[in-house]
C-alpha cells in the first residue's frame, strides 16, 4: 500500500493570505478549486487543505512513476458529495494523469495534515502521526534536522504499531531515496511518507506487520 502525506502549518508567516502572490491560486488551482476557495467561510484553511490534498497525492505518483513533476493545477481535487471541510476528518479524491488517489485529511486551526492513498486501496488501513516543535520553534528548525525529527517520530509510531521497541526499528532511504523500515536487520514491506512545515512534522505508514 503505497502512502504520501503533507503537514501545513496554517500559522506560517510565508503563507498567510497577506503574503501569497496574487497570481498564486490561478497558477496552482483550477478554477473549480478557486471558486471553492472563495466560497468558503474559511478561505485559507480550504486552501491549504486543496494544496496538501494534492501534494500528498503527488507523493504517491512519483512512487508509481519517478518522472512525475509537481504541476499542482495537473493535480485536480474534488470533494464527493456527503463531505465537507467543516468535517474533521474529511475525504476528497484527487485526479491525476496516473490514477485517482483518495486523500483523508483532518487539521485544526493551527495545522492541516493529508495522508493520501491509490484509490480503492483502503486509506483506512494507513497510519499517521504527527507532532508539534513548538511555537518558538517555527521558522527556526533547518530542514536537516526536521527531516532527522520526521525519521524519529516514524520509528516511534511504526514501533508502537508492531509493539516492539523502537530500538528494534532502523528507517534508512532505499533506491530512489525512499524510506524504509528494517526490523532488526530484515526490511519490512511497510511504505512510508515523510513531511515538515513550519512548527510541525508529521509521517504516514502503510499497513505493516513483522512477517
């Protein structure tokens, strides 16, 4: 099962609605994500709800294909019927060249998170976690060290799924710098997702067991 997930902090200075280009939506969304982004009663929650929905999508693309390129408006949402963002969490389906992926996305109002799946591939089965650095950490955590944050909250959350400790559980990147997860030496099948943004790092794991 093949996972992508995003973490937005919906508090970062970089993008409040005062901060964004003006040209930034009609680049990124299409216009039935537009008209739904003004409609909204929360304009930029639904925005970077659309924005996660999509690039936790194009996580799961580029593992299908590696050529795949992050072109947003090539990433089209839709919201089904019955759902809505005022919902937590809420379900939206996004469309791509390569298949449709079903997106579970849930947030607050400091944060939103969106762990996307295949279609059909049961995105209820997925895990995910997701943990806070802080407020004074925002803006101030290097990637490097965020990313070496994601990898250790993964190795918890995935050890806590197995019930095994997480010093049993080593996540290293195979070919193509994708993560994976060894049980005391032996790769486990397990697909994994990393993400960080501002005060936030979060990661999603497919269904995994020792055997």
């Amino acid at each position: 099962m093949l996972v992508g997930n995003d973490i937005v902090d919906l508090r970062d200075p970089e993008n409040q609605p005062d901060a964004i280009h003006p040209r930034f939506d009609a680049r990124v969304f299409t216009w039935t994500e537009r008209a739904r982004i003004l409609a909204a009663g929360s304009p930029h929650r639904v925005r970077w709800a659309l924005w996660a929905a999509k690039e936790s999508a194009y996580k799961v693309a580029r593992k299908l294909d590696s050529r795949v390129c992050f072109s947003p408006r090539a990433f089209t949402v839709r919201i089904p019927g019955g759902e809505t963002e005022d919902r937590d969490p809420f379900l939206a389906e996004v469309s791509h060249v390569l298949g449709r992926f079903q997106v579970c996305l849930e947030g607050t109002d400091e944060w939103i998170h969106a762990v996307a799946s295949l279609s059909g591939a049961g995105i209820a089965k997925a895990g995910w976690e997701l943990r806070s650095l802080g407020r004074a950490a925002a803006r101030h955590v290097p990637g490097q060290e965020a990313s070496a944050l994601v990898r250790q909250l993964a190795r918890s959350a995935v050890a806590t799924a197995l019930s095994v400790v997480p010093s049993d559980l080593d996540i290293s990147a195979a070919a193509k710098r994708v993560p994976r997860v060894f049980w005391r030496g032996k790769a486990l099948s397990a697909d994994l997702s990393f993400s960080h943004h501002g005060r936030f790092v979060a990661c999603a794991w497919g269904r995994v067991t020792l055997r």
